[in-house]
C-alpha cells in the first residue's frame, strides 16, 4: 500500500471521519463525548501519528509504554503527552516525540491534523498530528517512558478484531483492537490509526 504525502495532506485537509471512525474502536460502555463535570477535570494531550516508508510501504511509528507508568502503563500508544503551560499541542506532540524516541522536529514534516478525542478512564483530550520522516528513523529510546518501538503496516489497521478481553484499571474489559506481533493495538491508539485510514483510503494505491 503506498500513498504520498502530497495525498495525505489532501486527505487530512477534507472532513475528517472523527467519531465515525473512533467509535469502531470504543470499548464496552466508554463515550467520546466527556460529561459536563469530566469537563472540569479534562486534561489537554498532544500526539504524533510519524508515518515513513519501509520496503515499499506506509508505516508507523508506535511505543509500548513501560509497566510503571502512570497512565496507560504496558499499552501500545504514539509518542506524545501533556500540554504544558505555555505550549501549543504541536510543539507538545514534537517535544515529546523528541524526548521518547530521540527523533527531532528538523527530521519531521508535518502534513496535518486528526481529530480529538477524549479518553474517559484518564480524562485525557488528545490533540494528534500527522508527521513525515523521509528515511528509516533512528531512534534514541527513553526508557523511563518506553518500553520499544514498533514498526507499524498501516495497511494493517483494517485487520480488526472484535470482543478481546483485556484485564485493564477498569477490571475485565471486551475491547475491539487490533493484533499486530503479540501485541494488541486498541483504545485511544486504535481510534486514531483507523481514523487515519479511513481518511486516507480514497487515496491509496493498493499492490495486493
């Protein structure tokens, strides 16, 4: 599956599918839309999706975060974190992405926007941006707040698998997802990655 970024930036600029696609991949009794008292405690968060090619096709950048985090401990996410005062959400979502996997914003095209989201376990507001390596990344790993880094096939985000019961600080939970070597891709991660796809499907060219 190829795409250009020259395509990625059209698609991005159009009506964005948002809850369409996040409620595909919104866990047993969670929302999307925060209640009017969560919205007194709402956090505000940044994320990058950081797409580049590998052996001829899209992929993206994911991290598994370690087991002694606060928020999301031993989950698959996308480099990103807290908007701190005085930051816009991009120059968050870059800062962190610098800091947790050591890729700098010099290296990173930014090609747009997807659309918020709120996460109701965290309160979190996720603000993600799309960006654009032009070669392989070389990554610097903090350890503090990464586990690894995952390589990720986009065209890999359509393969979803329903009803998987995950232990998580909710107790058992029946959560679509998506499986990718042993790992399962679901939550806040998963609705951003099939949002982008669904984005960017008119523009894809498919080799299979």
């Amino acid at each position: 599956m190829l795409i250009d970024t020259e395509n990625i930036k059209k698609a991005l600029s159009q009506t964005l599918p948002g809850s369409v696609s996040h409620k595909k991949m919104l866990p047993l009794n969670r929302i999307l839309t925060a209640s009017y008292e969560e919205q007194k405690s709402i956090k505000h968060s940044s994320v990058l999706l950081l797409l580049f090619i590998e052996k001829n096709e899209l992929h993206a950048i994911l991290i598994k975060r370690p087991e002694h985090m606060k928020h999301h401990a031993g989950q698959i996410a996308l480099p990103g974190g807290r908007i701190e005062k005085g930051e816009t959400a991009l120059e968050t979502a870059l800062r962190e992405t610098s800091e947790e996997i050591g890729i700098s914003s010099n290296q990173i095209e930014i090609l747009g926007s997807l659309s918020e989201l709120f996460v109701q376990v965290s309160r979190f507001q996720i603000h993600p941006f799309v960006g654009w390596l032009n070669k392989t990344p070389e990554f610097v790993i903090n350890k503090n707040e990464v586990e690894k880094t995952i390589s990720f096939p986009v065209k890999l985000i359509k393969n979803v698998i329903d009803e998987v019961e995950l232990n998580t600080i909710s107790g058992l939970l029946k959560v679509p997802c998506i499986q990718f070597e042993e790992e399962i891709i679901w939550g806040a991660t998963a609705m951003i990655l099939l949002e982008f796809y669904d984005a960017i499907r008119p523009y894809l060219i498919t080799n299979q």
